[in-house]
C-alpha cells in the first residue's frame, strides 16, 4: 500500500486510543486526521451539553445523525488520504483499511479520567463508574447504529486488522499498524 493513497479508518470502545493513535498515524504517514469524536464533542459543546447528553439527544433525533453522517461521509469519500477516527467508517467509506482498536473497559476508564476536562465530567468519579459508563455508552452507540444503517461497529469481521491497546503506548499500537501496512 502507498502511503501517498492510504486510507485509514480507527473503530473501537471509547477509551481505546483511536484519536490519540490517529493523530500520530497521520503525522507518520503525512496525512490528515479527522475525528467524528471531535465533531460531536464540538457539536455537544455548541448546544450546551456533554458528549454523553449529546448522544442521547442524538438517539432521540435519528434523522439529525444520519444528515451528519451522509454530509461528513461526501465529504471525505472523495480524499485520497486520511485518518479517520470514526466507529461507522467500515460501514460507510469505501476502499480504506479498517482498523479496530480494543480495550479492557477498566484501562479504558483510567485513560478517560486522565484526559477529563474535555467536557466529560469523570474527574471526580472512581474507575469502576467511570468504566461502566464508558460500557453503557459504548453499548448505545451499538445499538443506535444497529438500528440506523443495521451494522455493528464492534464486531470485529468488519475490519481488517485488530489490535488490543491495554497495554501498549500509542508509539506502539502506531508501530503495529505501520507494520501491517507495509
């Protein structure tokens, strides 16, 4: 594969690493990095809500989602290189290499508390709530996007390399994927 044309999509649990591998990935690999998590942390942030708020809202608004991802979705499609940090990206992007980044939801929640302040409100709650929210979470996003376009962005046969983060550093789940690429 050419790194010049290289199209990388990062799916997994909240928590994984999928923003902070991606910005490193597309540093490595000269290209951009965009991150439907960003986007909806923005959004959140826009109408006053956290991400968690902001999901719910979105649960309850099926048609506002499927208008965001449609547009984000026409938008990219047409890049001949990027990053993507965006669980539905197997399902909607053609011609990428899909990559799912797992973890233990326990390690998952110390990541998330450590980079608290982004709007998440975990700095004050102890690991175990904080993981179970992150798995309550996670198990909406499932379940939303089973209902709306009837793919699971966790089942695993919908990508082509899966990688277990819990205990690797960013530099070495990025190595990984190098690797796999060449």
């Amino acid at each position: 594969m050419s790194f010049s044309n290289v199209r990388i999509v990062l799916g997994g649990p909240a928590g994984s690493g999928k923003t902070s591998v991606g910005k490193l990935l597309a540093k490595k690999l000269g290209t951009e990095f965009y991150s439907m998590g960003n986007i909806s942390r923005e959004k959140a942030k826009i109408l006053g809500m956290t991400l968690s708020e902001y999901q719910t809202f979105m649960d309850s608004n099926p048609a506002i989602e499927r208008q965001d991802d449609n547009d984000f979705c026409k938008e990219i499609q047409n890049r001949d290189s990027f990053v993507l940090d965006y669980r539905m990206g197997f399902h909607f992007l053609e011609q990428t290499k899909c990559i799912y980044l797992d973890i233990d939801s326990n390690i998952a929640a110390s990541r998330v508390k450590d980079r608290a302040g982004n709007g998440e409100h975990f700095r004050d709650k102890p690991i175990s709530e904080i993981a179970n929210d992150l798995i309550k979470r996670n198990n909406i996003l499932k379940e939303r996007y089973l209902k709306l376009y009837g793919a699971d962005c966790n089942k695993p046969s919908n990508y082509d390399i899966y990688i277990i983060t819990d205990n690797l550093s960013i530099e070495q789940v990025v190595g990984k994927i190098m690797i796999m690429l060449n």
